[in-house]
C-alpha cells in the first residue's frame, strides 16, 4: 500500500467497521499502520476496536498514540471511555475534560465526566456536568435519570424525583427511572407511591431483581415479613449471586450466619455516604463514639497525640474525629471507598485503607498500636473471635480496645442464643454480654468497662447496645 491509496483504504476500513464486519476493517487498518505507522485516524479505530472487545490496555495505548500525533476530541473521549473501565477515574476525567476543551458543546463527555465525578463521590461537580449534557441535549432520558441519582445522593429528594419523572415522561417504559424514583420516594417517607414505582418497574421489566429487592424492602417496613420474604425470594431467584439478598433473606428467616457479606455493607454504605453524618446523628440520635470516649476517659489518662490508633470500620470518620487529638498516628479502614472519601475529607486520618476488616487487620504489625475502636461496626459481623484476636495482637500490653455492639439481652430470647450472637430482621447482629466475657478472657484483655445505652433510634424507639473498654493485659 502506497501513500496515495491510504485515504482510499481508510474510507474502506471504516464502512466495513460501520458495517459490523470488524475483522475486514482491523486487517485494513493494520495495513494503513504498516505503511503509514503513525496515521492518526486507523490508530484510533484500531483502539476504539480493542475498547469494544475488552482489551483495555491495549485500546488506552493505540488510542494514545493517536492523540499524541493529532489530537481531536472524539479520541479524548474514547480515551476517557477506556481509562474509566479501567478504574482510572481521575485519568478518565482528565479525557473528558480534554474533549470539552476542544469541543465545548460535547454532550456525551459532560455526561460521562458526570458519571465519573458521581462515582468519585464529587457529587456537585457530577450534577453540574449533568445538568451542561441537558442544556445541550434536553431531552436526554440517561441524563435526566442519572442528575437524579447524583441528586438523591445529595440527599435533595425533591428534585431528584422530578428528574425522574421528567425521564419517565420522556420514556414511559425505562424501568430503571422507575425503580430510581421508587428508591426516593420510600427515603422521603411514601411507601405507598414507592411501591407503586417499584411495581411499574417489574411489569415492564419482570426479571428486574433490583426492583423485586426494593419492594421487599417497603414490606419489610411495613411489618409485612411475609410479603418481603416473597419478593425477596424472587429476587434471589433472578439474582443467584447477589449476597446482599441472601443476608436479607437469613435475617428475616431468622437463620444466624457469621457475617454480613461484603457486598451488603459495601453497597449499603457507598449508597449512605452523603447523607450517613446528618441522618446517623440528627435522625437517628447517634452519639456513640462520644459516649465510647467518655468511657475511655473514665479508664484511662488519655494523652495528647501520643497513641498509635486503628479505627475500624472507619465510616465518614465521626469516631476518628473524637480520638484525633490524642492519636500521634490514627489509621482507619473501611469496605466503603465513598464513606473513606468523606473520612479523608475530615483531615484527621494518617492513612486511610480501602479493605475488609479482618485481612487489613492481619496485615499490620504485631504490637503497633496503643488503642482500637470500632463503633457500631460489630453490628455487622456476628462471630468476633478472630476480629478480637487480631484486636489482641496489634494491641501493646496496656493499650485499649473500645467497641460497641447492639445488646443481645435486652432482645426476647436473647439470652438463649449458644452462638452468643444472633442475626436480627434489620439485617444486623446482636450480641451479648456473656459472650464479650469470654472473647476477652481467650484473648488476654481485661474489661474495664461495659455500659449499656441507646446505640440510636428506630421508628422512634431506642435500640440498646453495649458499650465497652479493654485493656490488653499481656
């Protein structure tokens, strides 16, 4: 292939790529490259290629090289596309933004920088860019629906809902829009109208498990069990790997399982995020890691900013707020990469692990810390024996390890439970106080202290928990 028939081939590679018949257009485009290596245009077909079948690094590379010969805005955002299913969130941001730059009035790039900034957490930014995608496209049911999402995230339910039924109007039939607009009408308090969305999803998608989920979710609000654990049933039955169902499921069947698995806490706390401080605090009353310092005070010379501290479970970071001025180094870990977002944001955290609680724990070293906390963390995690022994051995002799868990003897029946803990309908565990007794004398602590109070409230009524301090003994 000589230099005067490139553009020939070039226009031939692409309609046989628009055509669908990729293999044809890929040995042309190689054939231009061979004579041409550096020709911009079969570069980047040849990338969008590798980007479509799931070759990634391969498609940020050839696309690259494009750029850097003769950039335009079409190859930032495929760059962007390809950067972000790779994780590369703030890489893929910086492509989209490239594309905007180049090409203001670029719809699909504001959207798709809106969805990586809502998954970033950077929620006024991603509604923001939403809301410039509208401007240019008004009627795009997509960006309707996902400016609602970021909105709810926000916690502005209102407008949230009129973003989905502004989507609905556009698209009577978009299930998901009607699952979305379910989701926060039940947060506002409408269980009935949620409900009602949540089933003019599943009629117009019978297999959205999602959907089946969420309506369980209004039954089980309801007091009306045997009707959740129906549709949660469906839900399991459309979804076999979904374990966040599964634990709903255990928790309603009263069957105890160890732990909540990681896909629950993660996906219900990276959903929480925005909202946890104010809601946790000011909704539900919650004052759990003052009242934990309060006790530690009682035990202990608190000093300043002399402790090593792991904060597990570490959340939005209201815990490592209170123990931050005695805390020469203060860790935290969570499963949660939105909740680590707004703990960071606190300032008060040396280091900051995206991680599950038990492999983060055995990973550091033995002896390397003066105090560990977990407040109402245990709440999702029914058996401690392992938890406490790794607690016991990042523990100096003389450190303290202060927790909190819901109160399984102040339940019916409570103190029956063998295990010593039990799975309760809300999806959390219980645990009592004969059991703590014994996970501190296996693993070398001394109780100091153990209280009971409201760990917060629940439709109005106080849900009793205990609050302790150890000390590590040996």
């Amino acid at each position: 292939m000589n230099s005067s028939s490139i553009p020939q081939a070039f226009q031939t590679a692409l309609g046989h790529y628009q055509a669908g018949r990729v293999p044809q257009a890929v040995a042309i485009f190689q054939q231009i490259l061979q004579a041409e290596p550096s020709h911009p245009d079969a570069l980047h077909f040849l990338g969008v290629i590798s980007l479509q079948g799931g070759n990634l690094a391969g498609a940020i590379e050839l696309i690259g090289k494009a750029i850097h010969v003769k950039p335009n805005s079409l190859m930032h955002y495929n760059l962007g596309l390809a950067l972000r299913a790779q994780g590369k969130l703030d890489d893929a941001a910086a492509s989209y933004r490239k594309a905007i730059a180049l090409q203001p009035g670029y719809a699909e790039a504001h959207f798709n920088l809106g969805n990586v900034l809502q998954k970033q957490g950077k929620l006024e930014d991603a509604v923001a860019s939403y809301r410039k995608a509208l401007a240019l496209k008004p009627d795009w049911v997509d960006a309707h629906n996902n400016l609602g999402s970021a909105l709810q995230e926000q916690g502005k339910l209102d407008a949230a809902i009129a973003s989905y039924r502004r989507a609905i109007a556009l698209k009577p039939g978009f299930a998901n829009a009607h699952n979305n607009l379910g989701i926060a009408l039940q947060k506002q308090g409408k269980p009935e109208d949620a409900a009602a969305s949540y089933h003019r999803a599943i009629s117009l998608k019978p297999d959205y498990a999602d959907a089946h989920k969420n309506l369980g979710s209004v039954f089980q609000d309801q007091g009306q069990m045997d009707k959740a654990m129906e549709c949660y049933r469906k839900a399991i039955s459309l979804d076999p790997k979904n374990e966040s169902v599964a634990h709903l499921i255990s928790a309603l069947a009263a069957k105890t399982t160890e732990r909540a698995p990681s896909q629950y806490v993660e996906k219900l706390f990276d959903g929480y995020a925005n909202t946890f401080d104010t809601h946790l605090v000011q909704g539900l009353s919650y004052k759990m890691p003052s009242e934990l310092l309060t006790l530690l005070k009682r035990a202990a010379d608190l000093p300043a900013g002399e402790w090593d501290v792991l904060d597990l479970g570490c959340g939005t970071g209201l815990a490592g707020s209170e123990i931050s001025p005695h805390a020469r180094q203060l860790v935290g870990v969570d499963l949660s990469s939105n909740m680590l977002e707004r703990a960071q944001a606190r300032n008060v955290y040396h280091r900051l692990v995206h991680a599950d609680l038990l492999p983060m724990m055995r990973g550091e070293t033995p002896s390397s810390y003066d105090l560990v906390i977990a407040a109402d963390v245990f709440v999702y995690l029914g058996r401690l024996d392992e938890i406490v022994s790794e607690a016991g051995r990042l523990l100096r002799a003389g450190g303290y390890f202060m927790f909190s868990v819901e109160a399984l003897d102040a339940l019916p029946g409570g103190a029956e439970e063998e295990s010593g803990y039990r799975l309760n309908p809300s999806g959390r565990y219980a645990h009592s106080a004969s059991y703590l007794e014994k996970l501190a004398a296996a693993n070398g602590f001394c109780p100091l202290s153990m209280i009971s109070t409201p760990v917060r409230m629940e439709k109005g009524t106080p849900i009793p928990a205990w609050a302790a301090v150890w000390q590590k003994t040996d």
